[in-house]
C-alpha cells in the first residue's frame, strides 16, 4: 500500500470516529453548559482555531457581496439554528438515537437536490432507500409516541429538523458556495453562529445552572478543534482524493459508532424498536448510494 493510499484510508477512518464521537461529546458538556451556551462556546473556539490557520496559510477571507450574504444565511441555518435544536434535544434522547436520526441527512440532501437543482437525478435506488430510511424513522418515532410523548418525542423532532435545514443549506451551498475556500466559507459563518448563540444563551437561557468545570471545557475544545476544524479539514482534503460517493457513507459509519459509544461510555440502552428503525435508516442510507457506487467501481475498474 502506497503512503498516500494509507492517508486516505487514515483520514477515513478518523472522520469516522471523531465525528462518530462528536454527539457523545454534545451529552456529556450538557451536563454542564445550557445548550445554547455550550453550542456558542464551541464555535467562537472552532473559528479562533480557523482564523490561526488562515493567518497561517495566509488564506484571505472573501467579502464580495455574494459571500457576506453566504455567510448570513450560513451562520443562522447551517450553525445557529439546527445546532441549537441538536444540542437542545440531546438533553432528552441518547446520543446514539440523534445521531441516527441526523444520518438523515443524505436524504435530504437528495431531495433539495432534486427540488432546487433541475439537472441534478435522483434515481431509482435513491427514493428506496428514502423510503427505507423514512419507514426506520416511523418506527423510532412510534416508540416515543407510545412511552414519552412529549419531550422525548420534541427531542426526536428537533434532530430531524435540523437534519432537514442541514440538507436544504448544503444543496444551497453546492449551487452558490462552490468559489469560496473552505475556511473563509466557515469563519464568519461560526463567529455570527457563536456570538448569538451567547448572547441568546445568556438571555433566555437558566445561567445558574452553569459550571464551569472539567467536562464543560474538555467537550468544548474537544468539539471545537477535533469535531469541527480537524474533521473539516481531513473532509475537504479527502474530497480531493476520492468520490464523494465513497465519502457520503460517513454517513453510514458514524451513527453505528455513535450508538457504540454512548452504549458504552453513557450506559443507553434502546428498545428492540428503536433499533429496527435504527438499522432501517443505516440500511436506507448504504442501499441509496449502492447504485452510485456501483457504477463508480464499474469505471474504475474499466479504467485498471
């Protein structure tokens, strides 16, 4: 095996556990921080992080009209509100359930793709697996409906919301954000994020309940640095190496190490429903990129 290829299959590997790892991160600062507190704190850090490294590569940051209104529109629905509907709902359901729910993602990505990019197909083997994914939610759904009605099943809800508003801004992203750089694209977008998140977290949220102790700064910096600049980084390096195909199934990975996890470290432990509609929405995942990544191989191996 070639170095490069080994990199490759390293920084695969280690997006897949540290992303994988990043909701366990989330539960566990809760235990400390308000949410919006938590969520604010982890992205001021993460765009401190940001800007040294720009300040380093000497990356300048872009401020045409376009890009600041980018920016706006990324800081509130990429980072302030979906963010603050996961950190709030991770106060009620375990870590293992919102990252199954937020592997949703993909599927919005391809429905926005479809809704607002008229070239852009979506096959066959995308609407089954849509479907396949959408019926393991029902069932995880079902369950919260039968034994917590309310804020478990408010939790639920705000992870899929959030994984839906993340679908509709990547599309949006993909049509418009595609000359920025990657750190400039992120840095304002987080500081924005962060700065009204404290503010809003100071506000409205029970500031007395705050501590400031080992685990509040540990989840902090831990999600700051490895679960958002380190990840992002690997993520758009990788980008340049392999499919995107093959890289879409992060998606895949990261719930099942998540669920791993927060079995472990957090003691959650889930119904026979709940993991059925679980292994539904991984299994609706992996079968909506199989036909791409078929056909992928095909020309690869056409290519050898």
């Amino acid at each position: 095996m070639s170095s490069e290829n080994l990199k490759i299959y390293s920084g695969y590997v280690f997006i897949c556990l540290l992303w994988g790892s990043t909701w366990l991160a989330i539960r566990i600062g809760l235990d400390s921080l308000t949410p919006m507190i938590a969520a604010g704190s982890r992205f001021v850090v993460a765009a401190f992080f940001i800007y040294s490294i720009m300040r380093i590569r000497g990356v300048k940051l872009q401020t045409d009209k376009e890009a600041i209104k980018l920016y706006w529109i990324m800081g509130i629905f990429s980072f302030v509100i979906p963010f603050g509907l996961v950190y709030w709902a991770e106060q009620f359901i375990p870590s293992g359930l919102a990252s199954i729910l937020f592997a949703t993602f993909p599927f919005f990505v391809a429905i926005f793709s479809k809704i607002m990019i008229r070239e852009e197909k979506v096959g066959l083997g995308k609407m089954i697996g849509i479907l396949v994914g959408f019926v393991g939610i029902y069932f995880i759904f079902s369950e919260g409906l039968e034994f917590r009605l309310e804020q478990y099943v408010y939790g639920m809800t705000a992870v899929l919301v959030s994984s839906a508003m993340q679908g509709w801004i990547a599309v949006l992203i993909k049509k418009q954000g595609t000359r920025l750089n990657p750190l400039s694209m992120n840095l304002l977008p987080l500081i924005i994020a962060g700065i009204i998140m404290l503010i809003w977290g100071a506000v409205f949220e029970n500031t007395a309940s705050l501590k400031v102790d080992s685990k509040a700064v540990l989840s902090v910096v831990y999600l700051a640095f490895f679960g958002t600049v380190l990840t992002f980084t690997i993520y758009y390096w990788l980008m340049k190496r392999i499919n995107v195909i093959i890289l879409s199934l992060t998606s895949f990975i990261t719930p099942i190490i998540a669920l791993i996890l927060g079995a472990v470290i957090l003691n959650e432990v889930f119904s026979h429903q709940v993991i059925l509609g679980s292994g539904l929405v991984l299994a609706g995942i992996l079968f909506a990129n199989l036909e791409s990544m078929f056909v992928y191989f095909k020309k690869r191996i056409k290519r050898e």
